[in-house]
C-alpha cells in the first residue's frame, strides 16, 4: 500500500498503467475524477436535478451505517466535487487531494456487517 492506495486494487493498476504509480506526477488527481465520475455515472439523477446533491444524497444513504457515518460520508463527498470542479476547470483545489482520496477509498471498500 502506498499513500492509502492499494496496489491491489485493479482501478489503480488500470488508471496508472503501472503497479508503481509513484513515476506519474499526477495520479491523485486522476484517481479522485475516476472516483467522482464513477459516482456521477452511479449516482446522478435526472437532468433537472443538480449533480452535486445527487451524488451526495445516494452516497452518504448508501455507505453510511448511521447519522455520524452520513454526515461524514457528506462532507467528503462535498469536498471531493468541489476539487473535481476545481480540477476540471483548471483551477489548483482549495482543499488537499490525498485525505480526501483516502476517505472515498475507504468507504468504497467492502464493510464488515
């Protein structure tokens, strides 16, 4: 495991092309618009309806196992739309990429019941 990203997962092998994705100088970058496209592509409602709320809404009703686990689930969520808008309109992200990464991977993994 590096930096909270498991070389086991296939998503990562894929999106770098490589098992050692510490040569490409922007791989959290990339990750977290895989992660937020992948919610988008999940979770994204009707076209009258905002994305941002969408994805929100059925992420934090879907992974959390409570309101603390909700509330959690939607700031992380929040702020990892907030840095896809930033990057994909080619703004620098207010916020620090990796904690958010590392929060999405974690609720995006298999739970214990």
């Amino acid at each position: 495991m590096y930096m909270g990203l498991n070389f086991e997962n296939s998503a990562v092998r894929d999106l770098t092309g490589s098992e050692d994705f510490r040569e490409r100088p922007y791989i959290e970058e990339s990750a977290l618009l895989q992660y937020v496209f992948a919610l988008e592509a999940l979770l994204a409602g009707d076209k009258g309806t905002s994305i941002r709320g969408a994805l929100v809404s059925g992420a934090k009703f879907l992974a959390g196992r409570g309101d603390d686990e909700r509330s959690h689930i939607h700031r992380i969520v929040t702020k990892a739309y907030d840095i896809r808008c930033d990057l994909v309109h080619g703004r620098e992200p207010e916020d620090r990429i990796f904690p958010i990464l590392w929060n999405l991977e974690a609720y995006g993994g298999d739970k214990d019941s």
